[in-house]
C-alpha cells in the first residue's frame, strides 16, 4: 500500500511556524526534529532505494523542515554530509524527491572519494615540499642578513 505524507495530518496551528510560534527550527512541532510520521515515510522510502539498487545500506536520511542553510549565496534544500542525506525542505512531495537527488549524490561521492584522497594527498605532499624549500631560502637569506 503506497501511503502518501499529503495523507497524513497537518501541522499544529497552536505550533507552526508560519503563525511565530514554531521553535528555532521553523518546523513547528517545538522539538527540533521533524513529525516522527513523515521522516519515518522518507526513511522507509530511502530504504527502499538501497533495496532496489543493493547498495548505500550505511545511508540515513534526516528531514529538518524549515531549516535554512546557505553554500555559495544559493539556499540550500538538501546536502549530503558524510552518510547522512539533510533534507531542509518543508514540502513532503519535494522532500521525496530531494531524497532520490541526495541519495545519487550520495553514490557519486563514493564513486569519486579515491580521487579526492589521492588529491588531497598530493596537496599535503606539495606543501610540505613547498614548505621545506621555503625553510632553506629564509635560512640562507637570515644568514646573508647576520653576516658582518
């Protein structure tokens, strides 16, 4: 049986958000979290995706409504931290699909994490060279520089 968020109860007007007497959150249920009911449809809904594709098994996902975060001036509505999927959206329809959207980010990241390292692991290599010729340079000069 497909169970849709629209079905499910509404926001509490004594508590919503949108009235000022959500909590810091704005998701209006006063806990910082979302209704237990909808984030419960997303993960079972990511669960379902990591069934079908037979991966991603380590993959959560946490639906902070209301939540407003910025990268690079643009308003974020989901991201992907390490194995967590953060969906800020408050729109239980445009939720689903940013789970799908994180979920794929989520698996290109693994596909691209060796890339990553073996960069940043030459980054760390070049500073320390760098790093190490600088030292030489500002020894000699200090030398020159101590000389009578």
């Amino acid at each position: 049986m497909r169970r849709s968020l629209k079905s499910l109860k509404g926001p509490d007007p004594e508590n919503d958000s949108r009235n000022g007497k959500g909590n810091e959150n704005g998701n209006g249920n006063g806990n910082g979290k979302a209704p237990a009911m909808d984030a419960g449809l997303l993960r079972e809904r990511l669960e379902r995706l990591k069934d079908r594709l037979g991966m991603g098994y380590e993959v959560g996902v946490e639906w902070l409504p209301g939540t407003i975060k910025f990268r690079d001036g643009r308003r974020l509505e989901e991201e992907v931290i390490g194995n967590t999927i953060l969906i800020y959206a408050e729109d239980p329809d445009l939720a689903y699909g940013l789970l799908a959207h994180g979920f794929t980010e989520w698996l290109l990241n693994q596909h691209t994490k060796r890339y990553r390292l073996l960069i940043n692991k030459l980054i760390e290599l070049f500073e320390q060279i760098h790093y190490e010729e600088k030292e030489r340079i500002v020894e000699a000069i200090a030398r020159l520089l101590a000389s009578p």
